[in-house]
C-alpha cells in the first residue's frame, strides 16, 4: 500500500481524501489543504448534484467509467473520501506517482 498525504493505493485501485467546494467557477483541482486535496464542482450541493458533478469529473480526469468511481465516506459533507477503480491515467498537475503498478 504506498501513500501520500492526500492519496492512498490499495492495489491497482486509487483513493482520494478531497475537500469539495461546490458552487465553483469551475471544475478543477485545487491546491493540498494537510491531508486533503482540494477541488472545485460547479453543481450546488442539492439533491446530490454535488456528488454526481464530482464523480462525472474524476471519472474524465482518470479516464474510467462514470461507475469505476464511488463516494466511499462524506455523501452530505464537503469532506469526502473517493474511490477510484483502476485510473487509466493521473492527471499531470496531482503529485501522484505515475506508477499504477504501485
């Protein structure tokens, strides 16, 4: 299991420890708050809207299915863990070791 302050791989899978902030201009990854990594969701937080933005964005950003990712904890709370099935790719600008081998 390797690690970093916002991230944790468990096998071939990937999960993030995020801060989410709807309402944002745009979709968009953000700057490492301690142990979360930030990121802005256009969708207001209704009726899950939130939720459904950010997972249809991580799924683009890693090249997966809209299904290969799933809120694990933080379903109402702008703290969320995210689990990510097999990313295809990681973005350049995450400092996340390219290795999906890890």
């Amino acid at each position: 299991m390797v690690s970093g302050a916002f991230y944790q791989w468990q096998g071939d899978d990937l999960l993030l420890y995020l801060k989410v902030q709807p309402r944002s201009s745009a979709d968009r990854f953000g700057e490492i708050l301690g142990e979360r990594l930030k990121i802005g969701i256009t969708a207001a937080p209704v009726d899950g809207e939130a939720n459904a933005r950010l997972c249809h964005f991580l799924a683009r950003s890693f090249r997966v299915p809209r299904g290969a990712v799933q809120v694990l904890q933080g379903e109402t709370s702008r703290l969320k863990t995210v689990r990510i099935e097999t990313p295809k790719r990681i973005p350049q600008s995450l400092p996340i070791p390219h290795s999906l081998s890890a």
